[in-house]
C-alpha cells in the first residue's frame, strides 16, 4: 500500500536512507528489526520507534497498525511494500526485495501479512505466557 502524501522536500545527504517506523512495545516487532538491524550492514535505513517520535509522517494509531517505511523521495509504503523496499536495501535479501515487486508476488505476501496483522496479539500473547518478551 502506497501513500503519496509525505513530508516536504526531498532527503539529501546522510538522510538518504529509507525510514522505517516499527513499535518498539511489539515483541515480535522488536525481534524483527533487530534482525534487520543486524542485516542492514551498509547502514542504508533508518530505523525510529513510533513511541516517544515527537515527528511523524502519518497518525501513530496508522503508523502502530502496520509496518511503514518512507522512501528518500518522501513517498511512504506500508506492508508488503515497505518489506519490499527494505529487502532491496538488504545485500542478503535484495533479490528477494525485488521479486516482491513482482505484481503475484506482492499481492500474496500482501495477504500473508495480513494474516499476521489478523493475529499479532495472540501470538504476542502466547509468546509472553512463554516468557519470551
């Protein structure tokens, strides 16, 4: 999903990175980026947490629903889009990043994430009774 909307001007410089807007309260969310963290060796995105950001490109409530990414050229995606556009930054996962372009590709991982949405806070529950947080 893209939003054209996006914050006023272009990025320069350092700042060219891509932006990704995660919940850092989300366990499974935690564990993700830092997994991407780890992958994103070229240090090609920048990772913010939607809590305490005093600036933020679209409502909290929108950007905690889902996973939302802003390209440099300010256009923000979310979703299989944004997964996408963080792959391609990745050297391990850039093909993959691609691939997700891919109009059947896209649409199915699109729908497998919102699979995931569908049962986020069950799985984060049953991780807690495990201990693992």
């Amino acid at each position: 999903m893209s939003l054209k909307q996006a914050l006023p001007g272009k990025q320069t410089g350092r700042s060219q990175r891509l932006r990704v807007w995660h919940d850092s309260e989300c366990p499974l969310c935690r564990t993700e980026i830092d997994l991407l963290k780890r992958l994103d060796s070229k240090q090609t995105i920048n990772f913010i947490k939607i809590e305490g950001c005093s600036t933020l490109p679209i409502a909290k409530e929108q950007l905690l629903e889902r996973l939302h990414a802003q390209q440099p050229d300010g256009e923000i995606v979310s979703g299989a889009e944004a997964f996408a556009a963080i792959w391609r930054k990745l050297p391990g996962l850039k093909m993959l990043g691609y691939v997700a372009q891919w109009k059947p590709a896209g649409t199915f991982l699109e729908w497998l994430y919102g699979k995931f949405l569908k049962h986020r806070a069950a799985m984060q529950q049953w991780l807690s009774r495990r201990g693992i947080e």
